[in-house]
C-alpha cells in the first residue's frame, strides 16, 4: 500500500509535465490571452457573465476592437513568463465575412506581434452578414489569440501554457478565445433623412447652403431614387433654386441634398424652419419620410489676423530678412 502512495505521488508530480507540454512544432515561451474580450466597450465590465451578444441586419457589418494579451507573469505559473510571438485568429459557424481591416484600421488576421509579458496591442475585426441572412439568424464568432509555431505562422493547434489565466486579487477569469453571438434582426426602414436639428447661418450671407442626407438605409436594397422637397416658414427669403428634386441612393448609402437661404438682410437671432420630405416613386404612405430643421441666423464670426502663430512667424520672416540684408552690406563693404 505504501509503495502504492509513492507511485500516486510521483504521478502527481509528473502531471504539470505533461499539462504544461507543447504541441510538436510549437513552443511556449508566453501566454496568450485576452485583455480585452468582445463588448469591454459597451460600458460594463467585459468579464460580464454569460455570452457576448451582437445584432446586425444581412448586409450590414459591425466592427469590434480586443485586446489580445501576453498575461501578466503574476497570473500564470513557472513557466511562459517570456517574451513570446502571438497572434490573433477568428473564425465563425456560418460563413460570414470575418476581416481584420476597419476604417483606418488595417490589422490583418494571423499578423505576428512579439511581446513581453502583460503587453498587449488592439485588435479590430469587422463582422458583415450577408444579403441571404435569414432574420433571427445567430452566427458564432470565435476570436481568439494564439501562438506562432516553430515556422512562424499563427497556429491554433498550438494550444496555451493555461486557460484560464487567473488574477490573484479577485479570481477573474481571462481565456485565450472569447465568443461572440450576432443575431440578424429586421432592417430599418429603407428610406431616411439625416440632418441636424438646429443650423447656424451667418447673417450677411447671401447663399446660405443648409444641407441633409438622404439615405437609402437598408444595406441589400437596389439604388432607389428618392425624390424630395423642401418649404420654409420662417423669416429668411429663399433663393431662386429648385426646392424639390430627386436623387439616386445605392443601398446602405447616403447622397447630399441642400437648401439656400438668402441671408443677406436677415436679422440677428432670427429662426426659420424648413420641412423636408422625402419619397420613392409609387411609395406608400409608409415609405414617406419627414423632417423639421431650424435655421439660426447668428452674427458673422470675426477671424482674427493676427493670431499668436501668424505674429509669430511674421517676427520670424523679419528676423532672417535682416540677417539677409545685413550680412550683403557687410559683403559690399569687404
């Protein structure tokens, strides 16, 4: 019995062995995880229970920002507390375009980053549903941050030195892949108008554009051409230009449209409101947008010319001419 208690401890102590071993092809020398996780910026805590949650409408894509991790060294054990080459991945249960590039951000998937541990680098991914989405629809979306292999290449197989990692001070949970649920749901209305509630136009002007956007709002629709028309019923004289047109929107997009006001002798403080309408052809009484925008005549803002830079380099400019002149009378006089 007693030789049996030796055996069971010394498997035991073997067990961290064989728990902490890497995949062939792969080392570990770090910890990946996840900082960071889905939603951390919709103002609760992004260690909030339960699953992540999303929605979009098919043709429309969301964008999410995480933060992939090298953890901390207090959080993990012996070992991979070095620097190490990670990588983030994602991938989803229906298909859907997964990227890595948004806006201005352009952070390709499997992009290698080396860090040490407790750095970590952001990390967009765009989310877009296709037209064929089915309404109520749930995609899976898995993201998570990886090592490289051996041949430097962001491997999922590799695995992770320990998932989850654990904070000390509070026994919060971070994982290496953290999953996100995005529910299609009905688009908006397909016809809207987006402009500010209140413009301010200086008085004096005597073309003042008071502009909106006419938008063909649901992103699988055909280009539509909406027509749209504009009244006023306030103080300010309108130009002779055509306040009524149409303009033809692709879907998901948005086109310019204006109206202008003759400021010119136009009081200060006065208001004038303008209704705008907008319609598709053979539209129903659903498919008719409205909108009020007021219109502020406010006094000209005075620019002023000589600003602390503008003296500034003026100074500057009469400085070197001197130094310019001076140094040709020394000449001549040589």
């Amino acid at each position: 019995m007693k030789k049996f208690g030796y055996v069971l401890a010394l498997m035991l102590l073997l067990v961290p062995a064989f728990a902490y071993a890497a995949p062939p092809g792969c080392t570990w020398e770090g910890d990946p995880a996840f900082r960071y996780g889905w939603n951390y910026l919709d103002g609760l805590p992004y260690y909030q229970p339960g699953p992540d949650t999303a929605t979009i409408v098919a043709g429309g894509s969301i964008a999410r920002e995480l933060g992939p991790y090298n953890a901390s060294t207090v959080w993990t054990p012996t070992i991979c507390k070095a620097l190490d080459t990670l990588c983030f991945d994602a991938y989803d249960n229906l298909g859907w375009g997964l990227t890595g590039v948004f806006g201005a951000h352009n952070t390709p998937f499997g992009d290698l980053y080396i860090l040490g541990s407790a750095y970590l680098w952001y990390q967009w991914i765009q989310i877009t549903a296709p037209c064929s989405a089915a309404l109520g629809a749930t995609d899976m979306v898995v993201a998570g941050c990886y090592y490289a292999n051996n041949a430097g290449v962001c491997d999922r197989t590799c695995g992770d030195c320990v998932d989850p990692d654990t904070r000390p001070a509070d026994g919060l949970k971070y994982y290496n892949r953290d999953t996100l649920y995005v529910i299609v749901v009905a688009p908006p209305p397909s016809l809207s108008i987006v402009q500010a509630d209140t413009v301010a136009v200086e008085r004096g002007q005597t073309q003042a554009y008071v502009g909106f956007s006419l938008c063909n709002t649901n992103p699988c629709a055909p280009p539509t051409e909406i027509f749209y028309s504009i009244r006023s019923f306030g103080t300010v004289p309108r130009v002779s230009y055509p306040w009524a047109g149409s303009v033809t929107v692709p879907g998901g997009e948005c086109r310019y449209a204006y109206a202008i006001l003759n400021a010119s002798a136009a009081v200060k403080c006065t208001w004038d409101t303008l209704w705008i309408k907008a319609w598709t052809a053979g539209a129903a009484a659903g498919d008719t947008v409205r909108c009020t925008q007021k219109v502020h005549i406010i006094e000209p803002r005075v620019v002023p010319l000589f600003t602390v830079p503008v003296v500034t380099i003026l100074v500057l400019a009469l400085i070197l001419a001197a130094a310019v002149f001076m140094r040709r009378r020394a000449v001549n006089r040589a």
